[in-house]
C-alpha cells in the first residue's frame, strides 16, 4: 500500500508501507545500527517517534519473542529503504510484515533514508506525520500541526508499568537458547519504570541482583521504607522516551530518594532525571544519538569503548560541580556518564546492556553491587 510523508520544514515524500494502515504523528530520528532492527522497534524510549534506519535491509531475520525488549512496538513507526518481505533466519517466528500487523502498526519503506538521515543531522530532529490513506500535503500539515510535539507529551505514562512485580531471568544463554534463572547473591533492587528494556532487567539478574520493578509514579517514602527495613538495597532508575524536565512529580520523589542516601544507578532517561533532580537541567541535542557504534571514552580507565545509544537529551557541563565525570562521546564530546561526589549514585547516558549492540560495558552492572 501507499504512504504518505509530510515533515515538519515543507517535505513531502510518497513512499510504500507494510502492517496495518494508518496514520500518526510523530519525530523522525535516524538509528545507524547495523543489526538488531527488532530490539530497536521495540525499545519504549522511542515512544512517540519514527526510527529512520541508516541500514538500507530491514527484516531480513523476521522477528521471534525472544528478543523484544518489551510487549509491544511503542514506536510511532519506521522509515527502510528496502523492506524484506520474506525472513530467512532459524529462529525466526513470523515476518516483520506479520509482526507490524499483529501490532496494528505501519512501516514505511522505498524511501531515500540517507535523504532523511542528512536532512536531520543539518536541520536537528523533525516532526512528521505519515499516513496510508490521506494524501494531501495540506491535509496532512493540518493534522501534523494539530497533534502537538513530541515534548508536550508524558509517554512515560504509556509504557511505564502500572504494577509492581519481580524479574528473575538473566541473559540470554545461546547454548540453551533460554534466559538463564537468577543466582543471588542476596542483594535486591527496585527498578523505577520509565520504560525498561528487557535485557536491562536480565543484566542486573546476570550480576545477580534480585530485581522487583515497580511502577514510574511510586512514592519515595514506600522505596525509603523498604531500604531502611532492608528488603531492597538500592534504587536503579530505567530508560524510557520524552523530555525529562516534563517528568517533574518524578524528579521531585527521586530528589528524597537521594536525600535518603539510598544507592541509586542509572541509565539513559534515568541518567537525565539524576541531573534534574541534583538541579542541573537537561538540555535537547540537534538530532541525538542513536545507534551501535559510538565510542565512548572511559576516563577512569582510558579504555574506549564501543557503544549503543539511544538519546536526545543530555546533561549539561555544570553537573562536574556536584559529580565526576566519568565518560565521554568521543563523537561530540557530550558526558556519557557521571558518578556524584557526595552521594552513593553513578549514572550513564548510553546503554551497557548492548541490546542490541557491543558488549564492552557490561562491566557497569557489577559497579553497582561495588556500591551496594
């Protein structure tokens, strides 16, 4: 079937589309990972966004249940160049075409992605809307000017869980092709949802840690009475899409929570939080950073590493007043991650459960236990 694009700076491009038909609005990012594309549409952090990938084949391995980093595609939707109909891979469990259908979503593809990829990296991130069954230009700058921006709205009250349970499954093991069961090692830790990937989860699991995720809008007193009881022993704050100064009822409950010197980790949006609630504001990156392949400079080891990112915001330069500087990109030079000088609390920007993408920080798990 036919799609249609209209973004925000005047573009309008006609293009196909696989799934179900539809329409939305929704901000365009582009993703250079070469593998992964099915961990990637399934991320909740890229709630209310299109993923533009850079990868030019896209479904070539379909899509199986055992590497979705959450139930469902929160996404708005994806923009390929070449959309593969037929997957070709032994554990493959359906198609993607099959997968968006179920999903009652839409991709879009037989598009000049590196057309897209160059206009965002010059213009920043764009606003678009994209639909199946309108083709107007006019039509569709209307609805596009009507839905509002991607800013404007708490998707964190979409795909975070709105009740508390336990995770008890570590990484992947290739061998057995199963998630391997927890091995405490007696230490817990409750998970605030923001939208949590799957292998986050398993990756605290791995090192050993029992996981009990609860709900985003959960009060910091209930986290300070269970530390103080000792039935948890820390606080990890998750990933999850949006713009975190919108988020503020949570910034405020995560300030007691590191008043209450409770050992906190943190990635992604759980990164960004950290700094607002230390009272260094977040600020939007021209495009953000996503994808497998971005090295990041350990400056307590000086090691580079190779990692996965999926990002628009950052914490800015003043947060070295209250905390070390940990890691740098080495693409912009932006912090990657920061450990505070007088509170039990270290945080990344970028993603050490590598899903999908390079394994060469998964060593920031074990740091947490060190902490712990």
């Amino acid at each position: 079937m036919k799609a249609y694009i209209y973004i925000e700076n005047g573009t309008y491009l006609e293009a196909k589309a696989f799934g179900a038909h539809g329409e939305c609005a929704g901000e365009l990012v582009f993703n250079t990972s070469l593998t992964g594309y099915e961990e990637i549409m399934s991320d909740p952090s890229y709630a209310g966004q299109f993923i533009v990938f850079t990868m030019p084949e896209i479904g070539i391995v379909g899509v199986n249940d055992d590497d979705m980093e959450s139930h469902k595609i929160y996404a708005s939707g994806v923009i390929m160049r070449s959309y593969n109909e037929f997957a070709s891979n032994y554990r493959s469990q359906k198609t993607l075409g099959e997968f968006f259908k179920e999903q009652g979503k839409f991709g879009v593809y037989d598009v000049d992605t590196r057309f897209l990829t160059k206009m965002l990296r010059d213009e920043g991130a764009l606003m678009a809307y994209i639909s199946t069954q309108i083709s107007d230009k006019e039509e569709l700058k209307r609805r596009l000017e009507a839905s509002g921006r991607i800013e404007d709205t708490n998707y964190v009250k979409v795909v975070g869980s709105t009740d508390e349970y336990e995770h008890k499954f570590g990484s992947w093991d290739k061998t057995a092709k199963i998630y391997k069961p927890l091995k405490s090692i007696g230490k817990k830790i409750a998970v605030l949802d923001f939208g949590v990937k799957r292998n986050i989860l398993n990756e605290l699991c791995e090192v050993g840690l029992e996981v009990v995720v609860v709900p985003h809008s959960v009060k910091a007193e209930y986290l300070i009475e269970k530390f103080k009881n000792g039935e948890i022993n820390g606080v990890f704050l998750s990933n999850g899409p949006g713009e975190p100064k919108s988020l503020k009822s949570e910034i405020s409950e995560i300030k007691k929570i590191i008043d209450a010197k409770i050992p906190i980790f943190a990635i992604c949006l759980g990164h960004q939080l950290l700094s607002n609630a230390m009272g260094y504001p977040t600020y939007k990156l021209k495009f953000g950073q996503h994808g497998a392949n971005h090295p990041v400079l350990n400056l307590e080891t000086k090691a580079i590493e190779i990692t996965t990112q999926n990002h628009n915001y950052n914490v800015p330069e003043e947060i070295a007043e209250v905390a070390h500087i940990t890691h740098r990109n080495l693409f912009d030079g932006t912090i990657e991650g920061v450990r505070y000088k007088d509170f039990p609390v270290f945080s990344v920007q970028h993603h050490p459960e590598a899903s999908s993408g390079p394994n060469e920080s998964k060593y920031i798990f074990k740091q947490f236990i060190e902490i712990l």
